[in-house]
C-alpha cells in the first residue's frame, strides 16, 4: 500500500487497486525479461573462455609492470606539460565560446525563440560527441598534435558549461532585473547588472570544475595522435614497455590528484 503524508507529515494509507496491483506486476515483468534478454545477448557476443583466463592474465600483466621503470619518468614531464596546456587552452577556448551560446540558449535571455533553438542545437552537438571522437576527427582533419588535442577539448566543453550556465542563467532571481529594467536601462545594462552578477559564481564553479574534467580527458587524447602524455602511452603498450607504462599510470594519477586539490581550492575561494 502506497503511502503519502499531509503538509503536517501526518501519513495517508492508500490501498492499491487491482489494476494497479496488475500493472506493478507485469512492469516488474517486463523488467526480467528485459534483463534476461541483454543478458543473452551479452553472453552469446563473449568469449568465455577469455573471461575465465582473466585472473591469469591480469595479475601476469601486474608482475610485468613491476618494478616501474622510473628513470622513463624524466622523458614524461614535457608531454604532461603538453598535456596540461591542452586542458587548460582547451577550456579557456571552450568557456569563451560557450558563455555567449549559453546567453542565447537561456529563455530570459535570448532575443529570439529560433536563436534559442540554434543555441540548444550547439550545445547537444558538443555534448553527443565524445572528446576522443572529436580528437580522432581533428587529427584527420589538422593532423596529428598539440592543436587537434585543444580543439576537441574546447568543442566538448561548450556543450557542458553552456548546458549549466544557461541553466543557472533561467534560475536568476527575476527581482533585480525588473528593477533595473524599470529604470529605463538598456538591454546589455540589464544584462551587465542584473543578470551577470547572478551568475558569475555559478560560472566561475562551472569553469573550474570543467577545468579539472579536461585534465582527465587530455591524458588519452594522445591515443588518437592529438599530443601529450597518451602518446607515449601509446608508445609503450605497443612495445610492450609495461614497466614504463606503470610509470605513466603513476604520473596520470598523481596529475589528477593535484588538479583536483587545485580545482577544490580554487572553487572554495571563489564561490
């Protein structure tokens, strides 16, 4: 029996109807069968015997990985770099490309319901396509480096930060902005000191968190040719080189670690 409660908390029993006992039923069986039949299809697309030689394989692979060879991590530092400048180049592109999309995508803010439209379209485009995709675009299109890897940065984040900018931009508190309006000022002076400094900490937090996202994305970019540290990942998985790749691991994660420390910190002090 479903239960809802009153304004006051007090609970109301509600017996379930016949129908509605029925219906529960046969959506807790339809939710069976649809499990039982991804799961046939997963298992007739596996190789088992792959599967159960797993564990084997795995801790194989761990013993070879083992001693890491640290001395490789002195050729690592310039293709981090590389892969830092690619995150935080990548992102400043995407922010300034995203803030205006995200003015014309909110509906408080946008001078027309087709731009708004137009808007929405760029913001689900970026969103739909993965930054390795885009990556393995570019690089087709500009070749292998640096600059394919800041590009498909940048297009992935205009989808994420214009989505959650134009939606603290529709969340705004709507009574500074009709004051302002109803002092005559202009539209861009509605928008300069009743809208923005609404939303600039929620931009600012945006930005930052999608600044720390990047540093994760940017590590595999160079598994497709767009530069940095996942080309000499690449590099050391194809020669087998797995006590250097331990050393890479290891680098990846102490990278994201102080990024993420820089980001929490940086988001503290602003918002």
């Amino acid at each position: 029996m479903p239960v809802s409660t009153t304004a006051r908390g007090t609970p109301i029993w509600r017996l379930r109807t016949t129908r509605a006992q029925w219906l529960g039923y046969l959506a807790w069986l339809f939710g069976l069968c649809l499990f039982l039949l991804c799961w046939k299809v997963i298992s007739d697309n596996t190789m088992w015997v792959f599967v159960e030689d797993a564990g084997r394989q795995g801790s194989d692979l761990i013993r070879r990985m083992m001693p890491p060879e640290w001395q490789f991590a002195q050729q690592l530092w310039k293709p981090m770099w590389d892969t830092l400048n690619i995150a935080t180049l990548g992102t400043l592109l995407g922010i300034a490309m995203a803030f205006p999309v995200a003015f014309l995508a909110a509906r408080n803010t946008t001078p027309h319901p087709l731009i708004r439209s137009l808007a929405m379209v760029i913001i689900v485009a970026s969103r739909s396509i993965n930054s390795l995709i885009w990556a393995m675009l570019l690089v087709t299109i500009l070749g292998p480096g640096v600059l394919a890897g800041i590009i498909a940065i940048a297009l992935r984040s205009i989808g994420f930060v214009g989505k959650l900018l134009y939606e603290a931009i529709e969340e705004i508190h709507p009574t500074p902005v009709e004051a302002i309006s109803a002092t005559g000022a202009s539209r861009l002076q509605v928008m300069n000191y009743g809208v923005l400094p609404q939303v600039m900490p929620a931009f600012a937090g945006i930005s930052i968190y999608r600044w720390d996202i990047n540093i994760r994305e940017s590590t595999v970019l160079g598994l497709v040719g767009a530069g940095g540290i996942g080309l000499q990942l690449n590099a050391s998985i194809n020669s087998l080189a797995w006590d250097q790749v331990s050393v890479i691991f290891v680098m990846i994660f102490a990278t994201v670690l102080v990024s993420e420390w820089i980001s929490a910190r940086v988001r503290h002090a602003v918002i």
